[in-house]
C-alpha cells in the first residue's frame, strides 16, 4: 500500500466513511425515502431503504407530530421563565421554528404572543380554532399550549405611513388593522404592559430561487428588508416596552457565512446583515434597554418557508450524512430549546452571540460522501 494510499485510508477510518461504503450511495429515491419515510409521490415507505441504515432512526425529520411530541421537552412545564411575557412573531402554522420556540417558552412558563403575518393570519385562526394543531400543542403535563393573543402584523411596514396604496387596499390585508411594527409593539403594550423576550423567526425573500448574479435590485432589497431590517425595526420598537433583564433571538442559517449554492435572491447577505447586526444591537439594546440580543444559526428543517425554497429535502438529507452528529435528525424543538436557554436569566451572560443549533454541520470542512474521497483501488 502506498503511503498516499495509506494515508487515505486512516483519514477515511477518522470521518467514518467506511461505514458509508458498507452502505453504498442510495438512490435519490432511497435518500428521500429515508428522510421522509416516504417517496416523493407521496408512498408511505415501510421497508428500510436498500443499502442504508434503518429509516426508523432517520424518519421523525419531517413528522411534525414526532416533531412535536411532548416527551421531546426535556426540561420541566415551568421553569426560571415562569411569568414573563414572550412576544414571538412569524408563527402561521406549526411547522416552523417559530411554534417550536413558542412552544418551548410556554414549557418554561412564558405566557406567549404570537404576531402572524397578515395575508397567513385568517388560516392560522382558522386551523387552530379547528383543533389542527392540538397534537402539536401538547406541553408535557398534558395541557395544550395557549396563545395570550394572536395581533396581525407586517414586519415590512414600520409605521402605517410607509404603507402603500396597493397593500392598504390589498384584499389579503381587508379586515385587519395597526399590524405595522409600530402599531403591534403599541397594541401588545396597551394590552399586555411590558414584555420580556422578543422573538424574530421570519424571513422572506421573493426572488430566493435566483442566484444572486441574477437577482434584481428590488429582490435584493426586498429579502433584506423583510429578512433583516425587520429584526432592526422590531427591536426598535419593542425594546422600550420590554423589562430591564429581557432578551431578543432571531434565527440565522450558514448561507451567511459559507456557500450554499441555491439560497440566492440575496437571502445569504440578508442572513449576514442580521448576524452583524445582533452584534451591534446587542451593544445598543445592552446599554440602552439592558437586554440582551443573540440569534441562533440552525440547521434545515422542511418548513413551510424552507419548502418554498426548493431543495430543503436535499439540504436536510445532506446534514443526515454529512454532519457530526448523523445518527438523530435536527428537530425543531431542538432550536427551541435553545431559544429558551437564551431567553432565561439561565443565559444572563451571553448577547450578541451566533449559536449553532444544526447537529454540529457548520464545524465540516469536508463532506464525507464526496465522490471524490472514494477509493479506486
Ligand atoms: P416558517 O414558514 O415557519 O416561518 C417564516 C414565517 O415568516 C412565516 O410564519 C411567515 O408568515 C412569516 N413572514 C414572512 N414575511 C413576513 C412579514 N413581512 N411579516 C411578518 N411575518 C412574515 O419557516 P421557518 O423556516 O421556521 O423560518 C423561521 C426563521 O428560521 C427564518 O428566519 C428562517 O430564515 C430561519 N431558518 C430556517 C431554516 C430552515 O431550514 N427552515 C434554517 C435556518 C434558519
């Protein structure tokens, strides 16, 4: 064996790959399958898929009732955030990280409020009036989660003046009113008082199937307005009404930071302007408000967002194999969790922090399945 060859091998032994070949490169089929527990037309997948690891420990992913069991909660109903208030903006199903983190406030004992979206607010009322989400609303005593108030807002409009004449009389707004950012911090003010925690879990980014060689000046504009500036303005806003002692997170992914060819639309330099921006709010809100600002950078999860993205599947099939910790899938209540730890006074010292809640990915510098580590020999 040559030394190069020799070499190859211990590097292989170090990643694990040699388990990987044991079970050779699956199918796009087999890889669907095994995220999802079913194929993409929609068959439910009940044998293991050929040559991979069995799918029962790789299928919760995209389960949002395994997502959102209650033994998932692995601290107790009640907790150091017992009586603060939690004002949780972008939440319109219970798919996202947005609920995840609601969820996981009302666990510690945080009264939550939710600001939806004004064009998905009618179905989300609907859906939970309905009882659609009372399985993903279960807290581990086995009440369901309530919702103090659910306001309508828009994160793109600060005040009403900024609004324009198509959206004022756009029908998808009919019906609703002061749901600027402005008007909501006013509204949760003169109903609630002060608040404790803010949370920024939205994101929007129009042209975000386009590669940013290819995106227009107003998509660009448009994925950082809604995607980052929004954080800026809520803060703005919200940081007078909330207590001395009060936190802010909102959720960041790699794309800011490393390439990830397919989030464009200048979503990556919306993800980036809100990283830099948690450090210099951190400051700001510190010093002004005493609160304190972090964001969590989380790895994929199928969404209703990420979805609408185009190749979520293929980015959480990737984590699967290719991050440190590849026997368990990324839940979302795991990024909830951790948005609780940071809302508490548990986290008292830490603002202006990124924290990575992606089962260790952002750490590779080398994709285990590459083709190109394969031995030819
Ligand atoms: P989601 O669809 O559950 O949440 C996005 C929310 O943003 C929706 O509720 C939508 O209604 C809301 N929204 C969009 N435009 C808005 C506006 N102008 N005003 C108010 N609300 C608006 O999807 P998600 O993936 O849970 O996204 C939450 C956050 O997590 C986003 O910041 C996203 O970029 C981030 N994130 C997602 C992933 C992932 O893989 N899903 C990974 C890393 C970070």
């Amino acid at each position: 064996m040559s030394a190069r060859s020799e070499h190859r091998l211990s590097f292989r032994d170090r990643c694990d790959v040699r388990r990987r070949l044991e079970y050779p490169p699956a199918s796009t089929r087999d890889r669907y399958a095994a995220v999802f527990g079913r194929s993409r037309r929609g068959g439910d997948v009940s044998e293991p898929a050929r040559g991979r690891r069995e799918i029962s420990t790789l299928r919760p992913q995209n389960d949002a009732i395994n997502r959102y069991r209650s033994s998932d909660l692995s601290f107790p109903r009640s907790s150091s955030s017992t009586g603060k208030k939690a004002f949780v903006a972008g939440v319109a199903d219970d798919q996202g990280f947005g609920w995840a983190i609601s969820k996981c406030l009302a666990q510690a004992g945080c009264e939550v409020i939710l600001g939806t979206w004004v064009p998905a607010l009618n179905i989300f009322e609907t859906s939970l009036r309905r009882g659609k989400f009372d399985e993903s609303r279960k807290l581990s005593d086995g009440s369901l989660m309530e919702f103090a108030k659910v306001y309508p807002m828009d994160a793109v409009f600060d005040t009403y003046d900024d609004v324009p004449e198509e959206i004022r009389t756009n029908k998808r707004y009919a019906g609703n009113e002061k749901w600027t950012v402005a008007e909501c911090a006013e509204q949760v003010e003169k109903d609630f008082g002060k608040i404790d925690i803010l949370v920024h879990s939205l994101a929007n980014g129009p042209e975000v199937a386009k590669p940013l060689l290819e995106t227009s000046r107003n998509g660009y504009l448009a994925a950082l307005s809604a995607s980052s500036y929004s954080k800026v303005s809520m803060l703005q806003r919200f940081g007078p009404i909330m207590n001395k002692g009060g936190a802010a997170i909102s959720l960041t992914y790699l794309a800011s930071e490393r390439i990830i060819p397919g989030y464009g639309g200048g979503m990556s330099s919306a993800k980036a302007a809100l990283e830099s921006d948690t450090q210099v709010l951190a400051y700001e809100a510190g010093r002004k408000w005493g609160i304190r600002v972090n964001t969590i950078s989380a790895g994929p999860l199928g969404s209703r967002a990420a979805k609408a993205i185009g190749f979520i599947d293929d980015m959480i099939n990737y984590s699967l194999t290719n991050a440190p910790l590849s026997e368990k899938p990324l839940t979302a209540m795991e990024i909830g969790q951790t948005a609780a730890f940071l809302c508490s006074p548990l986290a008292s010292g830490i603002t202006g922090s990124c924290i990575y809640v992606d089962n260790g990915l952002h750490a590779m510098g080398l994709a285990t399945d590459a083709k190109s580590l394969e031995r030819s020999d």
